[in-house]
C-alpha cells in the first residue's frame, strides 16, 4: 500500500516541479512588464509636471503680452529709451572723463551704464 501512495507522491510531486519550472519565464515577463509599466507611469507624471509648467508660463507670457500694448508699458519703456513727448525737454547727465584718460587705473568700464550710475557720477564725480 504504501508503493502506491509513494508513486503517487512523486507523481503528483514530478506535476508540481513541472508547473513551478513553466511558471518561471511568466514570472519573469510578469516582472518586466510591471517594471517597464512603473517607468512609464513615472515617464507620464514628469511629462505632465512639464505640461503643466509649459501651460502656466504661456499664461504668463499672454498676460504680459496684454501689459505690453498697454500705453503705461510702452511709455515706461521709452523713458528708459530717452525718449520724449512733444514738448519735454529730456536731460541727460554728462558723464565726467574717464579715469584712464589721466592715467589713473580704473574698473568702472565693467559696469553698465544706467540711470543710476550716470547720475551718481554727476553729483559725486566718481562712480560707486
């Protein structure tokens, strides 16, 4: 009796071998397939944070379009351009010599010219 319950013991022990060894490549194609679906989610939430930043900076650029054919915009924009309306009279501080022209070393020709600095050297006839 116990032959019998031995044979089938391998029997059924030699099925289940068999079973776990052809169920290891599905396994395996199991695992790929979830690590590549995991890339592809994270792919998709990084494309989507993308989207997002490209919508909310072409709102931005549309509202500073609108701000750009305002008049307060453009009017701002020629007073840094020196421009005038008919009738002003625009005054442009004169820049003392450079400090090199007398031979004395200077940095100054690094710095950008702007309203601040020409008139800084005006009243305190040196730059900052």
């Amino acid at each position: 009796m116990s032959s019998i319950w031995c044979q089938v013991f391998h029997f059924k022990s030699a099925w289940l071998i068999g079973l776990a060894l052809a169920a290891l490549p599905l396994l395996g194609a199991f695992n790929a397939r979830l690590a590549v679906s995991r890339q592809l989610l994270e792919e998709e939430a990084r494309l989507q944070r993308a989207i997002d930043y490209e919508r909310s900076r072409a709102q931005w650029l549309d509202k500073y379009e609108q701000y750009a054919k305002t008049d307060v915009y453009v009017e701002g924009w020629a007073r840094r351009a020196r421009m005038a309306r008919p009738g002003e009279i625009v005054v442009v501080p004169v820049m003392p010599p450079d400090t090199e022209e007398l031979g004395e070393p200077s940095d100054t020709g690094r710095l950008p010219r702007d309203h601040v600095f020409e008139w800084w050297a005006v009243f305190f006839a040196d730059l900052p």
